[in-house]
C-alpha cells in the first residue's frame, strides 16, 4: 500500500530511470555506484510508494512492467523539470557549473584541473561511466561527454570536438601465435571473425572482439578474460592500460590501423557557457598526450 503522506523522493525515480535504460540491476547499480541489494530495495521502495510493480525480474536481467512504461516517460520528464529549475535558478544567482562525463578507460584529470585553473569559482563534477551509459548526455545527467568515437547520436543534435587520436594493439593471450610479434597488421586479421556488438557497429568500434563464436559481450573484464582463456582476440586502443594489468594477456601493436579518436561532446544548442570553457580546457590539457 503506498504512502500518500510522503513526497516522491527524485533520488528513487532516478535509480528506476537508470535500471528501466539498462534492462539490468547489475549494470545499473555499477552504473549509479551502489551495491545491487540497497539498489533492489530503493526500486521496492518506489513500487511500494507508487503502489504498483515497475520491473520484473528475467533471466536476461529487468523489464518494465505496464506500470513502469507508463511511469518512465513521467518520471524522465519529472527528472528533466527538476534538472531544469536547478539551473534556472543557478543561472540567477549566477553560478557556472557543469557535470563533465567520461567512459571508463579515459583519464581526463588534466582536462578538469585546467577548467579549474581557468574558472576557479565554478562548481565542476565529474561522473564516470560505463560504455553503455553514455545516454547520459542526452537524458542531462551530464552536460559534456569525453569518450571514444563512434557514439550513438544523431549529427544534428551533438557538437563534437576532436580532442586526439591513438593507435591500436593487438591483444592476445600468452602463448598465441601472434604473442612474441613485434607487431602485426589488419591485413593478417582481415579473416578472423568479428564478434557481434549491440553497441558499436562500425568496422572500426572502439574495441573489437575478435573470435568464431564469441557472444555479445559487455564488461571489459569479461573480453579480457575470453582472452586470457584462449578463446577471443580483442584489438583495442594502446591507451587503454588495464589489459596490461593481466599477466597472461600480452599486447601487440598494430601497423596499419586507423585510429582510436578521443572527442569531446555536448549537446547542440546548449546555453552553459562552462561547455565552451571545458572544451578549451580539454584542447589544451588533452590534445597531445604523453605517449
């Protein structure tokens, strides 16, 4: 029975919006930084206020129920208002703040401590994602985006900025044919089978999975253990450092492959005037990085 004496917390929509984009209690518990049970239990919490179920457990994770998909494009619009009256009133007092995004394997620490020497009043937080969260951008939980390209948005409703590009390696586990190369190049992997990806699509994603019958895979971790075990290759960008953290996975440079491009992305038409100070922070602090 709901509780009609208390107020909607914004706390427990914002957890159900993020469980209701995932389809998944655990990506979104990873994704919002709380352990799945206090997760499971703030959604119980809003379904017993509500006094109706909004998601019903599966074996392939979470799916909204009549209620919830009647309840979610309520609750984004409830979260949008809410977004809205904080900056309106944050534009009065004349307060600049942004909400900087970025995917997992990207360090931006430069570019944040630049926008910080430049507008040292500012209020500036950062939030990591996942890969998969980069809808973020667009649902205003956060006002820029750093990640890799590809991403999935429209041309006409983002404004990208290059920041840089890195090369690709060739990642293998120890004792593959390829392991002790001093490098390879596409050409010797134009006939291994690319794994399928609901999130890239492009020949040349940000990671690529390499192997005959590999599933659509998900967390980083667990391509780096397909690996490990034999069973997959994976191309992904020399940046990213945390396949060198498995001592059974060896990397491998490759010759001729295009470029892993970093970019920096905000929303079209987007009045925050940090965006434009953030972007030229992040030229500044990113364009060349150590290699």
């Amino acid at each position: 029975m709901n509780d009609l004496g208390q107020d909607l917390e914004l706390r427990l929509v914002r957890y159900f919006t993020v469980v209701a984009a995932h389809q998944h209690f655990g990506r979104a518990a990873a994704d919002l930084h709380v352990a799945q049970p206090a997760l499971s239990r703030q959604i119980q919490r809003l379904e017993k206020h509500l006094g109706a179920r909004l998601l019903d457990r599966t074996p392939q994770g979470a799916r909204l129920t009549a209620a919830g998909q009647s309840f979610l494009p309520r609750a984004q619009a409830l979260l949008q208002a809410a977004r809205q009256a904080e900056l309106a009133v944050r534009e009065q007092a004349g307060t600049e703040r942004i909400a900087i995004g970025y995917v997992e394997d990207l360090v931006i620490t430069a570019a944040v401590r630049e926008l910080r020497r430049r507008q040292p009043d500012a209020e500036i937080a950062t939030r990591y994602l996942s890969c998969r969260d980069v809808g973020a951008l667009s649902d205003k939980r956060v006002d820029a985006l750093i990640a890799r390209a590809p991403l999935p948005f429209a041309a006409g409703d983002v404004f990208t900025t290059p920041l840089y590009e890195e090369p690709r390696m060739l990642a293998v586990p120890c004792g593959h044919p390829l392991a002790d190369r001093a490098s390879v190049t596409v050409e010797e992997l134009a006939g291994e089978e690319a794994a399928p990806c609901a999130f890239e699509t492009e020949d040349w994603a940000s990671y690529r999975i390499l192997g005959a019958g590999v599933p659509p895979i998900e967390s980083y971790e667990d391509k780096l253990e397909l690996v490990a075990s034999g069973r997959a290759i994976a191309v992904v960008p020399v940046g990213d450092r945390r396949s060198s953290l498995r001592p059974d996975v060896v990397t491998v440079p490759i010759e001729d492959a295009p470029p892993s491009q970093v970019v920096l992305v905000s929303r079209k038409g987007d009045p925050n005037p940090m965006i434009r100070n953030l972007r030229l922070a992040a030229e500044a602090a990113l364009a060349a990085p150590a290699a």
